[in-house]
C-alpha cells in the first residue's frame, strides 16, 4: 500500500514537469525542419535537447517501476513504455525519438485522473497532425519525385490522412514517407473510433438518466396510488363499523 502511495505521489508530481518537457521536445523536434538555414549548431543542440527529454521519460519509467510493488505486473500492463524505452536506444533515428517520446506522453497524460477524455483527444489530434506533418516534410521535402515541399503541404496532407478523405492531391514518395502516411491513418481512425465511443456513452448515460427518473416516479406514482387504496379501505371500514353497530 505505501509503494502504491508512493508511486502515486511520483506520478502526481511528475505530470506538468514532464508535460512541460513534452513541449520543449516539439520545438526542439521543429526548429530543425522549419528552419532550413538553422546551422549545425543549432540542430546539434536540438538534438540534444530530444535526447534530454527522451531520457526524463525513461528514468520516469525507471522511477515508477522502483516504486510499485508488483514489477512484473507493471512491466505487463505498461509494456508499450517500455518499447518506447528501448526502441531508440536500440536505433537511434531522430524519428524514433519521437514517436517513443510521443507514446511516453500519451501513456503519461492517461494515468492522469484529472485530464478528461475530450481534452486528451484533443491533445492527441493537434500532437498527431504537428509531429505528423514535421516527420513527412522531413522525409519528403528532398525526395525528387515527392510534392510535400513545405509545411502547408505538409500540414494538408496530414489532415486529409488523419480524416481519411485523401484527396491524393499531396502524397509520400519515399518508404518512410508512407510508414508514416500509415501511422496517422490508424490514428485517425482510432481517435475517431475513441470520439465516436465517447459520444455514444454519453447519449446512453443520458438515456439510462432519464429511464431511472421515469422508474422512480412511476415508483412513486405506484406507492401513492396504493396508499390511496389503503386509505379507502380504512375509510369504507369505518363507515360500516358505526352502521354495524347501530343495529346491534
């Protein structure tokens, strides 16, 4: 129970720290591909500062598996953090970098109580459509025969996957190009899945609302009517005692 608390309190005072640190990766993941005359320097530091957030994710990680008292379960039921651990130290791509930042966050954003589910997918769209368009301009805008030269196009072109409507007007050339174009749309048809969901339970919360306050008046409206009843009785009894009577 106190190594529950205690991970708890990690969890709990960790959050906005490593929020805050979520965002820092997206601007040093995004200066480096909107910024085409950024110099090595720069792209150096950018680089770092990835590695530096991507790291406070892991020992995040670290840090609650040494805290709970269940190590094997923990690794069971949180095994895509620990895939997004390992992945790029395994293959140091910058691209892998963000997609295991990206999953760190989502699996940290949803032990979070306090985040509704509305604001998380929210979240998830605007992360989904930023990260999505950065990693397919980064790959595309060099290839010879791709047409996603600039953010615009890239930004399009992730909304109309995310939607899967595909106007095929703006599309990837290269292999990881279309891994990507491949990851935004099983996105988007989750998080439209998770909205659709979402909605539904609430028509059927509301739904069930309305049929318990029908039960309880129509409860209510029984009881009454059976008082009523019982009162009639009483008083049809006590009109023919005092006749009974009188005759006797």
């Amino acid at each position: 129970m106190e190594q529950q608390t205690a991970q708890a309190r990690w969890e709990h005072r960790t959050q906005r720290p490593l929020l805050a640190l979520a965002v820092v990766f997206a601007l040093a993941y995004a200066v480096p591909i909107v910024d085409t005359s950024a110099g090595h320097s720069l792209t150096a530091v950018c680089t770092v500062v990835e590695w530096v957030v991507w790291g406070a994710f892991a020992a995040d990680y670290l840090a609650r598996l040494a805290l709970t008292g269940d190590r094997k379960g923990f690794v069971r039921a949180h095994w895509p953090d620990l895939c997004a651990v390992v992945l790029p130290v395994l293959q140091p791509l910058r691209l892998l970098r963000m997609v295991a930042t990206l999953l760190l966050v989502g699996r940290r954003a949803r032990m979070a109580n306090q985040i509704r589910l509305t604001t998380y997918v929210a979240g998830s769209v605007v992360g989904l459509l930023m990260f999505g368009s950065l990693a397919v301009l980064s790959v595309e805008r060099e290839s010879p025969e791709g047409n996603i030269r600039t953010l615009g196009d890239a930004l399009w072109w992730s909304f109309t996957t995310m939607t899967t409507v595909g106007y095929g007007d703006h599309a990837p050339t290269t292999g990881l190009g279309r891994v990507i174009a491949v990851g935004l749309m099983l996105s988007g048809i989750a998080l439209l899945g998770v909205v659709t969901a979402n909605i539904a339970a609430w028509f059927l919360a509301r739904f069930e609302k309305d049929d318990v306050e029908e039960r309880r008046q129509t409860q209510a409206i029984e009881a009454l009517t059976e008082e009523v009843r019982a009162l009639r009785a009483e008083v049809a009894e006590l009109r023919r005692t005092p006749a009974g009577r009188a005759e006797s």
